[in-house]
C-alpha cells in the first residue's frame, strides 16, 4: 500500500517464515536497489520502500515490486545466538518494583520467566542498535509507562507487551525496565560492526548479581 506520495509499504501476513521474508526481500532492495530508490525500512510485519519521486499510481514501480516479491527466495543460515548477562535489580532497574507489583509477583518468578525464553531479533529501530525481540513468556505481559522516561541508561532491558527491548544508547524511553546488562551492544567507533544484535539473531538472557554487573562494567 501507499505510505505516502513517494513510499510503498508491503504488509506481510503472519507465518513462521514471515520474519524471515521480510529481511530476505531487504537484503536483495538493498543489494540491487529499483531506480529512484533510496531507502529500505524493515520493521517486524512490513518492510517500507522509499523513492526519491512520487510513486503514487505508478504501475511500472508497482508490477516491478510484486515481482520481486513473488520471486524472493529465503536463503537459509547458520542461526546466531548471543547470551546476554543481565542484572534484575532495583538499583538498576527503576521500574522492577512497579512491574512485580502490577503481575502480582516475586522477583526470582520474574527472573526465571524472562531468561527460560530463546528470543528472536525481530527488527532493529527506535535509536541504532535498538533490539525488539518477540515472544514475552505470557505472564510478563506489562503496557508501556504512561509517562515516558527522560533517560534510561544504555543496556538497560526493558519489557513492554510481548515483547523485550533492549536501549543501546541512554535516551528518553517508555519501556517497563526490568534489568540491565553490563555489555556495550552499540559502538560508534566500530564503523564495519557497531551493532552486536542483527535480525533474526536469537538470544537468552542470563541472571547475574549486581557485584557481578559491577565487575563486568568496569572491565568493559
């Protein structure tokens, strides 16, 4: 569908590959872009195009799109999976206390619902290195702050629906944080690797004390 005068959005319909179509069809936009392209969004259910003109009523752009969709071919890979230390404590989690008392439930309940979960990366946006990752166990479904938060501290791990976000940056934010990991997952100064998380990466989230989250940090 149109997004607009110069984008077209397609919408993929739920399926087990649907993730994987999505980030198969980017890479080949990517790897040989239509004329006049200049943009390639992925997001969880939809991958964004964006021209340098209108494409409103353009059917030539159109027919060439559903071609390629028609044609994309998902290219199986070895899956990379990344263990991510986290600490579940107050003093770095702002709103654990909130979130247990919302579920009606002890931190060592919390703690072993969100780490027994192998997660999928299901898109990167928001800040650069901002990881979604689907599939909350169910109980841990919490609705994002009223109120946003002025700063929350990069590594900060954060639930919010289904789903688990993890900040790569400090910034504003509206995410339940429940944790934080002592890991630096986006770097500036590494311009062929900023981003430690990439789509359809999967993670599990390991519990450590906050001595432990201390030690780490200060050998980062």
């Amino acid at each position: 569908m149109n997004n607009g005068d110069c984008a077209l959005t397609i919408n993929f319909i739920a399926t087990e590959t649907r993730l994987a179509l999505i980030h198969a069809l980017c890479a080949e936009f990517l790897t040989e872009p239509m004329p006049e392209m200049i943009n390639v969004i992925p997001a969880t259910t939809s991958l964004t195009l964006v021209f340098a003109k209108q494409i409103k009523h353009n059917n030539i752009i159109y027919d060439g799109v559903l071609d390629r969709v028609n044609a994309v071919k998902i290219h199986e890979k070895a899956t990379i999976l990344h263990t991510i230390p986290v600490c579940y404590h107050p003093d770095l989690a702002p709103d654990l206390p909130a979130v247990l008392a919302a579920l009606s439930m002890q931190v060592e309940a919390l703690i072993e619902m969100h780490t027994a979960t192998t997660y999928q990366v299901s898109m990167l946006g928001f800040l650069p290195g901002f990881a979604y990752l689907n599939d909350n166990h169910q109980a841990l479904n919490v609705m994002r702050k009223a109120t946003p938060s002025l700063q929350v501290d990069a590594g900060s791990v954060a639930i919010a629906g289904n789903q688990t976000g993890i900040y790569s940056m400090a910034s504003p934010g509206g995410w339940q944080v429940i944790g934080r990991t002592p890991l630096e997952l986006f770097n500036w100064h590494e311009p062929e690797k900023p981003m430690q998380l990439n789509p359809l990466d999967q993670v599990v989230f390991e519990s450590i004390s906050l001595n432990q989250f201390l030690s780490m940090k200060s050998q980062a």
